[in-house]
C-alpha cells in the first residue's frame, strides 16, 4: 500500500522549512508519495522568485489564500486530501496546523505536526490556540531538537517524538575553496565570515556588521540571503564605513559554493529553532559560531562550535579570532559530526516511521 503524505507549509519562499519539505519530498521512500501544499501564493509566481523549485512543480500545489483566515482554504483543502486519497498530513507551524486540523476533521488519517521552534509561542494567544489544535489522540506532535522539546514542555506543550532536521550530507561537504570564490566572484585574498538566513531582526546580522568594524580590514563578510531588514542593514554598513567590506549575495541557489567559499561561518540569531544553514556550513567543513538560542545548542559541534548569547558584537569579535585559528584541523571534524548526526535519509525514514 502507497501512503500518501500532503505536507502542509505557509508559503513557498526560500527558507529553513520550505527547504526541510523539499528535502522530505526528494528522499522518500517508494512507498510514499509526497506532495508539498503551501496555503499561500500560486505556482508561477514561487518558481519565478525560487527557480530551485522547478524540478519539484509537479509535486507543488498552491492555495491562493487570502490575507487572514479564509473558510474557502480549509475547503479547498479537504477536496485536496480526498481527491488525492490522503494517508497522513504533515503540517509545519501554527497556521498550516490549523488548516490541517479543520480540514481533516472527521476523517480517518494521520495528523503529524511539527514545531521548528517555540519562540512564537511565547506569546499567550498562539500558546492557547495550539494547545487546543493539538489535542486529541489522532495528532503526532514532533520537535525539530531537544531542546526545542524541552521548551515545549515548559509551555505545557508535551511531544511525542524528537526529530532532528537533516541536510543531505552527500551534497553539502567540503570542497575547493578557491575555486567557489570564483564562481561566486569573492575576492581570494581575504578572510571570509559568511552568514546566511532571511534578513529579519531576528537573525542579528546588525550583531555582526557591529563586529566586523572592529575586526581588521582583510576580513570581510558574506552575507547569503535577503528579507526585510536588507535596507537597514546597508544603512548600518554605510555608517560604519563598511561598503566595500560586506558582499550582499542575495538569494543564493548555489549554498554549497557558499559555505565552501567562506572561512567561517557565524549565525548571531535572537531568536531560532534548529536552522538548516548551521548543518549544512558545518557538513561542509566550517567551524560555526552562534548564538545559545532554539535548537542550536543541540547539533553545534563540540570539537569546533562557539557557543554567545545574542546582542554580543564583543564576544562575538573574540570568538572570530579564536574560530579562524584552527579551521584546517577540524574541517573533517565537523563534516563527520554532522554526517552522523543530522542526514536527510535517516531524517526522512524516522518521519516516515511514524506513519505506520
């Protein structure tokens, strides 16, 4: 019997859990066929923005939802899971939970939530309205990282099972640094920090643009991604005299050039869950220093891994210094903790697991 899995996000944009989806479509197994729904937006326009979703078209289906809660989507929804024969729904986050519960009321199949992170549950409303989505026994409530669990729990929010987010450690590994400079036109003759992720408050990059006016003038900095914030954080270049010393890549298709390309790797985040791009820099080889935020603490290696609180330029100066220091001994290091740890195949078989 073929099990039929719709997994269920907000929207399909460039990001750790859109990226997460993909990854559970690509590496299933035969016995499952995957779909990916995204409440939000329409086909064309995703692939136009995300062009890395192409290969994926024939698995992706789009609501079209409207701002704010829309009763059509749920409907829309529920002809979905009965046209395709549904076995279970793997919904990411509040609003895609919620969707998923009202859509599959009544109806006999799986329900697999996942929770990325619990910073959004600090707020009271959202904390009541999943708890109350979450109840009942017909739902499997997994955690991305024990920590992210723990934090769960001290919300009164018990999951059932831990999962760990996985990379293809196969694609993302060590490689010519050099010769991804080039291709990524990144001077050769610099220090490289690289940081990566949507440009929001929450990832800090001000943190880091802070630390880099203190750090000297061969050392530059990468940044892979762009968002909201992008305006504010030019400004901040601008006015510390930093221009020339800060690379904006944008949105960048080709991450695995990225890490290898880069001499370190930080990620001063206020706020994460267990982020895809702190698995991917160090299966390719990078030391990584981040914040003591989310799920980080779980899967940052211990051999190499520098561990700061947020807001911290300071700290956060000092830990460059000593990261770069001894980058060529824990290449290997790194590659194989995450190899071990955090693979998209041994990710996507304990997913599948649960169904039965």
């Amino acid at each position: 019997m073929k099990h039929v899995t719709l997994q269920v996000v907000q929207h399909l944009r460039p990001g750790g859990i859109e990226r997460l989806v993909l990854n559970l479509l690509q590496f299933a197994s035969p016995a499952h066929d995957v779909y990916v729904v995204a409440l939000e937006g329409d086909k064309t326009s995703a692939i136009t923005a995300w062009p890395e979703l192409r290969p994926f078209e024939s698995k992706l289906i789009f609501l079209d939802k409207p701002a704010g809660r829309d009763l059509k989507t749920v409907l829309k929804l529920r002809k979905l899971i009965k046209q395709l024969n549904t076995s279970v729904i793997h919904s990411h986050h509040l609003g895609p939970l919620l969707y998923g519960r009202l859509a599959t009321l009544g109806l006999p199949l799986t329900h697999i939530q996942t929770e990325h992170d619990s910073w959004h549950l600090q707020d009271p409303k959202q904390c009541l309205i999943t708890r109350l989505l979450l109840k009942g026994k017909k739902i499997k409530l997994v955690a991305d990282a024990p920590r992210v669990a723990e934090q769960l729990e001290r919300l009164g929010i018990n999951t059932d099972h831990v999962i760990i987010n996985g990379i293809d450690t196969q694609h993302f590994s060590p490689g010519d640094q050099l010769l991804a400079r080039q291709q990524l036109k990144l001077p050769a003759n610099k220090i490289i920090i690289g940081a990566a992720g949507r440009l929001v408050p929450e990832k800090g990059i001000d943190t880091l643009i802070q630390a880099l006016s203190s750090l000297p003038e061969d050392h530059h900095l990468a940044i892979a991604g762009h968002g909201p914030e992008q305006p504010y954080l030019l400004n901040v270049a601008r006015q510390l005299g930093l221009t020339q010393r800060i690379h904006w890549l944008g949105h960048c298709a080709q991450m695995r050039n990225f890490y290898r390309s880069i001499d370190i790797f930080c990620m001063p985040s206020r706020q994460e869950g267990l982020p895809l791009a702190l698995l991917e820099a160090q299966a390719c080889g990078k030391n990584v220093i981040a914040t003591a935020v989310g799920g980080i603490p779980d899967l940052l290696c211990p051999y190499s891994g520098q561990l700061i609180e947020p807001d911290q330029p300071k700290a956060l100066i000092q830990a460059i210094k000593i990261g770069l220091c001894n980058t060529t001994l824990s290449s290997d290091k790194n590659a194989q903790y995450i190899r071990k740890l955090a693979d998209v195949r041994i990710m996507t078989a304990t997913y599948e697991s649960l169904v039965y």
